[in-house]
C-alpha cells in the first residue's frame, strides 16, 4: 500500500505556507501527492486483501458494490483475492475487469461462506511476501474500508500486534448504521468483552464489525477452524488470544452506506437476521474464550 504526502511544489516551501499564494513575481503552483517509497520492512508486510463472494446474477445489487470494492482495492494498488461461489462465469469476468491484478477464482472448497474464507485466505496466504505480511479479510460491501486499511496496519505494525480487528469511530457507527444494528451489535461487543475479561483477557474489541487482519505466520489458526458462517471470521479471534498472540483494535472512520440505513432501518427481517447472528456467533466466541489454554511450546 502507498502513503500519500500533501506537499507544495514550490521549491523550499514549509507545511505552513504550502497553501499559500507565492510573494509577487513568484511562480506557484498547487498542492501535490507525493508517494512514499516502501521501506523493507513495509514491503515484508505489505497486504493481501481476501473475500468471498455469491451473486445469483450480474443484476445483483451486491455485485455493484463488489465491483465498486475491486475499483478501490485496485485504485490504492492493494493486491486482493476473492474466492466466488457464483454460478455465471460472466460474474468473475466483471471482477478481473474492475481489477485484472486481482486473483478472482471460482470457489473449489466444499461448504458455505467458512469454506470459501479459508480457501481466499490460503490464496493470499501464497501471495504475501512472507510470514510478517498482513492478510486483510473484509466484506466486498463494506468498501469504504479499502482506503482505511494503510493506517489501521500502520497502528498495528507501531504495537507489535498479530491480529488486528479494527474498530469503527462511535459517532460514525451510531449515525450511519441503521438504529437497531447500533444498539444490538454495541450490546454484542460489550457482551463478548466481558467475557474475554472474565477469561483473562484485556480484549476490547469490536467483534461484530467484520474486517479483521492477521499476520501471515497466523493463518493456521483460521484455516484450522471448521466454522462455516460468522464463527469462521470471528472464533480464531478467540483462539488467537488463547494462544498468547498479540491481539487488539485500532480505530477506523468508518461510515456504513446510506443506502444500507435507508432499507435496513426499521424492517423486521433485518432486525431478526441480527438477532440470529448474536445468537448464532457469541456463545460460540464465549465458549472459545473459556477452553483451556494451549501448554506453552
């Protein structure tokens, strides 16, 4: 990933007068980026973004948000793998045609959504450039996370972690989210918190957002989980704070889409898909959190 730089290039200039109008006779021009050069380090951890996908047709709405994703994974020079379920060959065209970089292939693993997470997490586990690189799962519709990735990896490259589940800013979560996901996920997280402390563990994270990165060294722990919904992104969380490994937060702007709000607000269905989902996913996460720890090797 790239570090964009606001600077003037008006030789000698200082941050402070970058935006300012040269004295008279002086010959200004505006602000540019500039690209920071990777350092060795950086490019060792370098990511890999990985999904998966199923869409019934190119009309899906879901679609158009995936290809809107690959367009920004491929605009931020992100290297990316999606594993597809879809039956239309069509489909995966139009996403080597958002980003022909991007490894797209048809879903071989047997199973739901765990299946196809571990079949794109082995892929980009073979793409990185070596055991310190960042493996970024994330949901093709939550595209606006793309652009957060650079600095929620750089938070946790700066503290050493080894999972990283990144967090969404409260006023964004509580304004652009339709109201009853806010108050349900806010009292899961809450819920799964506690029962990380009351396990032995300072884990204040937002367990029900979604994205999360590991480090390459780490795939095992998700690969080796047999989950086939939410538990296959989220239960390895759990296994990871049980193995000793350094895991925690780091805060993203974040804004849901309108749209979501717009037709999720208020409607029965969504209200009651949330309810399985906590349903489903945090006894799991909490039985996960109170198995023995693993003997040190």
């Amino acid at each position: 990933y790239t570090l964009g730089i606001l600077r003037s290039q008006t030789s000698g200039a200082s941050p402070a007068s970058a935006s300012q109008p040269p004295a008279s006779g002086q010959h200004w021009q505006p602000p540019c980026v500039i690209v920071k050069k990777y350092t060795r380090r950086s490019m060792a951890e370098a990511p890999v973004i990985f999904t998966c996908t199923f869409y019934t047709s190119e009309a899906d709405v879901r679609l158009a948000c995936c290809l809107k994703f690959l367009g920004q994974c491929r605009a931020h020079e992100l290297d990316v793998v999606v594993v597809d379920a879809s039956p239309s060959e069509a489909i995966r065209a139009k996403m080597k045609e958002a980003h022909p970089a991007a490894e797209v292939v048809k879903q071989t693993a047997q199973g739901r959504k765990g299946a196809a997470l571990r079949e794109a997490l082995g892929l980009a586990a073979a793409r990185a450039a070596g055991d310190a690189a960042w493996l970024c799962w994330q949901e093709p519709e939550k595209d606006a996370m793309v652009p957060l990735w650079a600095a929620c990896l750089g938070a946790a490259s700066g503290r050493a972690l080894d999972v990283v589940v990144p967090r969404r800013r409260a006023d964004l979560f509580r304004d652009t989210y339709p109201v009853e996901q806010y108050h349900s996920e806010s009292f899961a997280n809450a819920l799964l918190t506690a029962a990380a402390g009351d396990a032995g563990f300072d884990a204040d994270l937002d367990w029900h957002f979604g994205p999360f990165a590991l480090r390459r060294a780490h795939a095992g722990l998700w690969r080796a989980h047999a989950g086939e919904l939410w538990d296959a992104q989220v239960v390895p969380v759990a296994d990871a704070l049980r193995a000793g490994l350094r895991v925690g937060g780091a805060e993203v702007p974040f804004a849901a889409p309108a749209a979501m709000k717009a037709e999720e607000e208020g409607s029965l269905a969504f209200i009651r898909k949330r309810l399985d989902q906590i349903n489903f996913l945090d006894p799991k996460v909490m039985a996960a959190l109170k198995k023995k720890r693993p003997a040190p090797a």
